[in-house]
C-alpha cells in the first residue's frame, strides 16, 4: 500500500502492511543542518500536511512590548471586552528559543464574566479551494490534516494559566463550565462550516494536556475535557471522519476519557519519567479502539546510539504492532536543537 493508504488505515484502525512512520516538523528555523534529515523524511516517511482557512472577526486588541532581560523581551496585550479591559503579558525569547507566558487574561471570576461578555466570532469565508489544492499536491505521499484548535477545556486553562484553572475548578467550578461550553460552540461553528465545504475527513485538535495528572484526576478530565471534546469528535465521526489529538504528560489514570470520547488518533504515549504509561498499557487501553502514534522520546533520538534507538523501536512494534494495527512510529516532539 501507498504511504496515504497506510495513513488512512492507521486513522481508521484497520490492518496494516508495516506500521507507519511519521516525525512532526517544527525544525530551527533557518537550519541548514536538518536539511539531509528534512529531504529523508519527506522521500520515506509517511506525510501529514496542516491546512487551516476559515476566516473570522477577530478581538479588538492593542499590544506593545518592553524590556526584560538579555535573553527576553516582554510583551504586553491587552484586550477589550464589552466589560472591560483584561491584559496578559508573555516573555518573547531574543535568541531563537520558546516563549514563556508570564500573566494570563483571566485572573478573577470577574474577569472571566468580562471574558463571557465577548460576542462569538463571526465566520467571514473559507478557502476551501486552498484545503483540495493542498490534498492534491500530497498525492499518494500522505494526507492532508485540518486542525479544530483547541480543546475546549484546554483553551481555558490557557486564559487562566495552569495554577489559576485549577484554584478556579475548585471554588468557581461553574465559570470554568461556561468558559468550556462558549468555547466548545465556537469550535462546533467553525466545525460546520469545515463539514460543509466538504473539508476533511482528517481533523486534529490539542491541549488536552493541560487538564490531566498530577495537577488534575479523572473527574476533572471527565468534566473539562471529555464532556466539552465529545460533541466535536461526535460530529467529525457522524461527517466520517477522523480525529488526531496531541496530549503529552501523565495520561494514565484518563486514558479511558480518550477511548470514551472516541479519539482515533493518540500522540504520545509516554513512559516514565516523562509519563506514566508504558507501551504495553497503552495498547492494552487502545486496542480495537485507537491508533498509538508514538513513541520514542526526541531525547532519544540526540542522545542514544542509532543502534539503541533501533532496539526501541524494534520493541516498540513487537509490543503495540502484535495485531497488525494500530501503530504509526514517531518521536515525541519535532527535532528541535539549533545546529544538530
């Protein structure tokens, strides 16, 4: 089978020839040194392609930025809401490397009623002609992904920050609720639009990572992620497609919230110490229900002998692959040190 044939059959969990292969993209940029590794991956790996074109009014917003130190430069936004203002800041890297969020918009439940008072966004158009244009350049080399954004849940956390959601859970549980549902209806208006220019089958959504151990048990996943996920996977299934989600940490205890919510795509899976579930769980969780994209951890690939990594991976399959099914190899994050 061709390499978009075998991803079809990982997203559907039917039998396969060989388990496919894949490596998430996000190199240095302007990086000469990834370019032979870059050339190989799009030759012999299996291709997934990013398309987003939905058009939307956006927030009035003013922005500006300060210094902060030698290796960060902060940069303030504020936002305006029918209520009020309400002001993040974040630390933009000055040499080439990840952000960091500093202060979030939602500091209080007033804030988060400010933060309500904001209309839906309006859909403008979609460029529906740009997604078809994108799956025919792919060709038989792979599929072509359309993301959904967020989870709900986890576009929350992200106006709260991670402490603050977790304090508000707690003694504001029903202002996290009606954060998650405004969210949840914004994503079902877009999903909609996507269904109906016939955008798809192959969606993906993120975040999840955000509300699971330790910070947050299974009823929180319950509550936060899979009451507020389901509606959108439900109507990706019911259009007959398929859902990729991306959730890193601790996922033990709430992996049975990902197989309830009908997610046919997982990435990663990760053992200790960056997780809690070895391949073996994973499977065992998955199996008949869900394809494993995973899972050899991007330190490995720096750090461990080619002939180290060809053993994991080797035990990696006879571990997840023993149906013939279910398995696409991955690291678990893009390769990312500038120069290697």
């Amino acid at each position: 089978m061709n390499r978009r044939e075998r991803l079809e059959r990982c997203y559907s969990n039917r039998e396969l020839d060989r388990p496919a292969v894949y490596s998430r993209t996000g190199f240095p940029g302007n990086d000469p040194t990834y370019d032979k590794l870059k050339a190989y991956i799009k030759a012999h790996t299996e291709l997934k392609g990013s398309w987003s074109g939905i058009k939307q009014t956006s927030y009035s917003t003013e922005s500006h930025r300060e210094p902060y130190s030698e290796n960060f430069e902060r940069q303030i936004v504020i936002l305006h809401t029918p209520k009020g203002k309400l002001q993040r800041s974040y630390l933009m890297s000055l040499r080439g490397q990840p952000g960091l969020a500093e202060t979030y918009f939602i500091k209080t439940r007033e804030d988060a009623e400010k933060y309500l008072s904001l209309p839906l966004p309006e859909i403008l158009g979609i460029d529906a002609p740009a997604f078809f244009a994108a799956r025919e350049r792919m060709g038989d080399t792979g599929i072509v992904g359309t993301s959904v954004g967020q989870s709900p849940g986890g576009f929350v956390a992200t106006l709260l920050g991670t402490d603050n959601f977790a304090i508000t859970s707690i003694l504001d549980r029903d202002i996290i609720h009606a954060l998650c549902q405004r969210q949840m209806t914004i994503s079902l208006n877009q999903l909609k639009v996507l269904l109906d220019n016939k955008i798809g089958p192959f969606f993906s959504m993120a975040s999840e990572e955000y509300i699971v151990p330790p910070l947050h048990g299974p009823v929180d996943f319950n509550d936060f992620i899979v009451k507020y996920d389901k509606p959108i996977i439900d109507m990706i299934h019911d259009s007959g497609g398929h859902i990729h989600i991306h959730c890193h940490a601790s996922i033990k205890k709430v992996f049975p919230g990902f197989v309830k919510m009908g997610v046919d795509v997982l990435h990663p899976f990760e053992a200790p110490p960056m997780g809690d579930v070895t391949p073996s769980e994973a499977k065992e969780f998955a199996r008949d229900n869900m394809c494993l994209e995973g899972n050899i951890q991007i330190d490995r690939i720096y750090e461990a002998t080619p002939e180290e990594v060809k053993e994991e991976t080797e035990l990696l399959i006879q571990t997840v692959f023993d149906d013939h099914k279910g398995l696409i190899v991955s690291p678990t994050a893009s390769p990312y040190i500038r120069g290697r």
